[in-house]
C-alpha cells in the first residue's frame, strides 16, 4: 500500500515538473519570436525583405519542409505564404499534411491562392498532381519547389499495403539476405510515394507536437519545430523555425 502511494506521488511530482518544463519553454518560445531582436522596426516592412535578409545566415536549409495543417485553424493564404518563403528560402521540396482530410478537397483553391501570392516573386512553383509547369521562366532554369498534399491515407494505411505487397511477391524488391536491411526496405516504399526526399523539418503549430500519423517511416529522422502557440502563422515564426533547424546536430543515432 504504501509503495502503491508512492509510486502515485513520484508519477505526480515527475508530471509536474514536465508541465512546468513545458510551460517555461512555451514562454520561452514566445519572449524569443517577439522580443529576440531578430524583427526590428528597422528591417523591410515586407515578407519577402525579412527573408531576403536573414537567409544568408542560415546555412543548414531543409530539402523537404512539411507543414503539418489544420484547415479550421490555418487559411488558405497562410499556407500559400508558407509556400512562397519556401521558395524563396530555397526549399526545393513542400508537403502539407492534411490533418482534417479536407485540404485534398481544396487543392485547386489552393493552387489559385498561391499563384495569387506569387506575383512578382521570381522561380517555378510545381504540383504532384499537376505536372503543367516546367521549371524554367524565359529558357532559364529557375528554382523551383514541389508542393505536394498528404492525408491520413498516405502514413500508416499505405506503409501496410507496401509491407502486404512485398510479403506476397507483388512487389519486385532487391535483397542479400532472407531479412530487410532498412535501407532495403527504404528504396522498396519509395516506390509508393512521389520521388521526395525524406522530411528534413516539419513544422506545427499550437502546443501539442504530435505526427498526426504522418508518414511513420520517412519522419523517423526529421526535426519536429514549433511554429507558434496560438496557430498563428507569419514571417517572424517561419524564419525563427528556420534559425532554429540551423542549430539543430542531427546525430543519426550515432
């Protein structure tokens, strides 16, 4: 009875103390987005002069970003922004992660919003499922980035058809031994997604960092980054997560 009431009393001191972790790091979070000193009343009124400024001293950017949404929480606009700094930044690859399944519904929506926030804005912005554009502007190869759109369907339920196909031979897959090798297993599920790069960084808002079931095995090195507390979205947040990736020592389990 009394180790029973002791093990109670360690689980709520050790909550307790994690809540108030989290809640320091959340206030930290905040002081340092709005009070850092990165956005002085000095710099360029516009998104694309913030970007313009402090890219240069970032020289660890993602090859792939991934945005994970929530379409009651974040707009159309916010997320054809976020697709715009991308280009910018020098992103080369975008994925949203459809939270509520009903970004997919809205692509097109999409498609016109960004095209909208792209005025003026130099390079080639190319859609998974729409293969129209040709990433060159006036014969000159321009930067281009690659916007693709992932749902729930896309994680858990495909990786268990990749793993039925390749146990009952539908799948031609290449192996030395009777066992998969990750790297193995790595170049057969890639075969049942776009050709992307594994995330780099993905980016949430709120407090909760949480996959939401995305792509179980391509996140399982990338850096989770909070954008913003209140689900807000802006310039400010988006390089403060790109400042943040740059410190990041991804160790590779070594």
């Amino acid at each position: 009875m009394l180790s029973r009431l002791l093990r109670q009393c360690l689980f709520s001191i050790v909550h307790l103390v994690v809540s108030l972790l989290v809640a320091v790091q959340n206030v930290y979070h905040c002081f340092w987005t709005y009070y850092c000193g990165l956005f002085s009343e000095q710099e360029a009124k516009t998104d694309i002069g913030v970007l313009i400024k402090h890219i240069p001293n970032i020289s660890k950017k993602p090859k792939h970003l991934v945005l994970l949404t929530d379409t009651s929480q974040h707009s159309l606009k916010d997320l054809a922004l976020v697709v715009i700094w991308s280009l910018v930044a020098g992103v080369p690859y975008i994925s949203f992660y459809d939270v509520t399944g009903e970004l997919k519904q809205s692509e097109s929506k999409l498609f016109v919003e960004v095209e909208k926030c792209k005025k003026g804005v130099p390079g080639c912005i190319k859609w998974s499922n729409r293969p129209n554009l040709n990433g060159y502007t006036n014969g000159i190869q321009a930067h281009t980035i690659t916007i693709n759109i992932f749902a729930n369907s896309d994680g858990r339920p495909k990786l268990a058809e990749c793993i039925r196909k390749i146990a009952s031979n539908e799948v031609d897959c290449k192996r030395e031994g009777n066992e998969f090798t990750a790297q193995e297993l790595d170049e057969t599920i890639r075969r049942f997604y776009p050709s992307i790069p594994d995330p780099d960084l993905i980016m949430y808002t709120g407090s909760l960092c949480c996959t939401h079931g995305l792509l179980p095995w391509q996140i399982r090195l990338s850096e989770f980054v909070q954008l913003s507390l209140d689900q807000c979205i802006n310039i400010e947040c988006y390089v403060g997560a790109l400042y943040k990736y740059n410190k990041c020592d991804q160790r590779f389990g070594k």
